[in-house]
C-alpha cells in the first residue's frame, strides 16, 4: 500500500510577507463581491508608487510631485555623423 503524506501543522499557517518599511501595516484582501480592500488609502499607495517605481511612459514628466526623472543622454558629434 502506498503511505499518506503527512502534513506539516508545526508552521504558521498566515505568515506576513516582507514589505518595505514604509508599507509596513499595508494588507490588500479581495472579498466575496470581488472588491479590493486594502488598509492603506490608496492616495497613500500611489504616492509610495510615484516614488519607489520607475514608469518608463512618465519618465520625462516634470509634473508629478515626487518623481525621480532620469536625465537623458546626449548624443555626441560622433554618433550624430554616424547616422
């Protein structure tokens, strides 16, 4: 006869995951309906998202408080002759 597998029940069933420090408390569940649910505002989430995220569409936008823009390269004379 083939044996059962025993579960291990010593383990924590609800282990919290790793978050950044400032997203600690931050819990999203989905409920019965299928709506979001999140202890966090979510002006709160965006802001720490604006922040933390690179968006490659909003790169080069200036008027999104608390984005880090990247500053482009320019090209040089040699690149420019080679086109």
């Amino acid at each position: 006869m083939a044996k059962k597998k025993q579960t291990d029940t010593s383990k924590p069933a609800a282990e919290k995951p790793r978050v950044h420090k400032d997203l600690d408390g931050f819990d999203i569940k989905i409920n019965s309906f299928g709506e979001i649910t999140t202890s966090f505002d979510m002006d709160r989430i965006n802001e720490f998202l604006n922040k933390n995220v690179d968006d490659k569409k909003l790169r080069d936008r200036e008027d999104i408080p608390g984005r880090k823009t990247r500053k482009s390269k320019k090209k040089t004379i040699s690149e420019e002759e080679e086109e």
